[in-house]
C-alpha cells in the first residue's frame, strides 16, 4: 500500500469514476513527476471537496471522472443527473480562489446539465442529442485505437520540451469544442467527420461501431487547450483513454506540465 506523500510542493486532488479506466496504470503515469503528489477521490465523493476549505491543502485539481450520467437508468440510459448544491456552489467559488484545473478526457462529458460546467472545461461531449449555446446538436462521436499525429499549436509552457509532433494511439472525440475561446494547445491529424467515428448513443444502446442514421457535422482537431477561468487556470487534453497514452512520454510530459502551469509553478 502506497505512503502519504506529506513532503511534494505540489499537491494534487484527482476525482475519477463514471467511466471504465485502469487505476493502477493512470496512478503510475504520475509516479515519475517530481515533487507533485496525487490523492485519488471517486464520485460522488469528489463532489463534495470541490469547494475553498475542503481543497485548501490542495493546489490543482485534476478531473478524470464523469459524474451527472446513471447509465443504470431503466429507460434510454445514461439518464443525466444535476450536480448537488454543494458542488453548484463549491466549484464556482474554487474558481474565484484561483485554484488550478487539469480536465483529462472523458471529463468532457461530465455534469450534462450544467451549462456552467461546459463553459468552464471549453466543450462537452454528449451521450444523447441536446442543445449547446442555444443550438440543437447530435450526440458526440467516439473511435478507440486511432493511431494520430499530434502537433502542438504553439509555444505556451504547457507544450515546452515537447518534440515538434508525436504518435499517439487513442480515442479521439467529434464532440462539441468551443475552439475561438481557448489558446490551442495540440492538434490532431485525425480526420474529424462522422465516418471516422461512432455514435456515443447508439453506443449505450448497444449498437457498438455504428454511425446508422447519425449525421453529425464535421468537428475541430483541437485536442488540447488552455483558458482562463475566473481567477484560474485550466487546461483540458482530450486524449487519455488508456495505457496508451499513460506510458506515452509525451502525453506525461503534457500532464506534468499542465499541473505545474495551472498552479503557477512553471515560467511564462
């Protein structure tokens, strides 16, 4: 059993669950950061220390959970669930303290129904067709095991000691990205329309692998991006599905420094 890491500068809160990973090998990915240490929280426990006092020993906040989706529900599962009152009023306020916020992945797909939540991570993911910034959009598209080229999109400190491109096997989005409001961070060469990818709803309904009758429009290759959020820093890389990219050089190399940026602890 692992020890309580008391002595890192920088100390890390990791909410996970809602979405299958291999804890054991997302644990290790951060075993070789130095001087930053992880405590792994699960939903819906996580929630409830999103707010000033319950984080105060914390100085980033990395999100790898999916919460506010019961794919348990009887009736054309996940049924969305609204975020509690403590974390309603919780995150805004982390944010107004200044806290930094990694999001990795399946994060985008977390708290439907709260468009504050969306707003803040710069994009959402959907199991069910809805209605984002007032316009009415399908579900989001998934395909496992592509085999991308990914460029960083410019020098930020985020990308720093990153090679000028690198191969990464993942699962990509077609999701809704809200790009003209984030500085790019990483690029994809993965082509972006409907028939490289599958329907996230005919997914849960069973139907794995199929696109029948989903005419989603083309997205953005943007798969990595920073913004500001009220007071704080926030960086979202969508790759992160699995061993993948865990052992990717690269991709740990994106993470470490995302937490270091977020908490500002890397130069400009």
């Amino acid at each position: 059993m692992p020890t309580i890491d008391y002595r890192s500068e920088l100390q890390c809160l990791v909410a996970v669950r809602g979405h299958p990973f291999d804890r054991n090998a997302f644990a290790a990915m951060f075993e070789g950061m130095e001087g930053i240490a992880v405590t792994m929280v699960d939903q819906p426990a996580a929630a409830l220390l999103m707010n000033p006092a319950a984080m105060r020993g914390f100085d980033v906040l990395v999100l790898y959970d999916m919460p506010g989706l019961d794919f348990d529900a009887p009736d054309d599962p996940p049924a969305y669930v609204d975020p509690p009152e403590e974390l309603a009023k919780g995150l805004p306020a982390l944010l107004e303290e200044g806290k930094g916020i990694v999001a990795l992945h399946h994060a985008l797909a977390g708290w439907p129904t709260w468009d504050f939540y969306g707003e803040m991570l710069g994009g959402r993911f959907l199991y069910h067709p809805g209605t984002v910034r007032g316009e009415a959009v399908l579900d989001s598209g998934y395909a496992h095991d592509v085999t991308q080229l990914l460029t960083p999109a410019a020098d930020h400190p985020v990308t720093r000691g990153l090679p000028e491109s690198f191969t990464l096997t993942d699962e990509p989005y077609l999701a809704e990205i809200f790009d003209g409001e984030v500085t790019p961070l990483l690029h994809s060469d993965a082509k972006y329309t409907r028939d490289h990818f599958f329907s996230a709803q005919h997914a849960v309904r069973g139907e794995m692998y199929s696109r029948e009758g989903w005419d989603h429009a083309p997205g953005s290759n943007l798969v990595g991006w920073a913004k500001e959020v009220s007071r704080s820093r926030l960086v979202y890389l969508q790759p992160g599905d699995g061993a993948g990219a865990y052992g990717n050089p690269h991709y740990r190399q994106l993470v470490e420094n995302a937490i270091r940026w977020t908490a500002r602890r890397l130069p400009e």
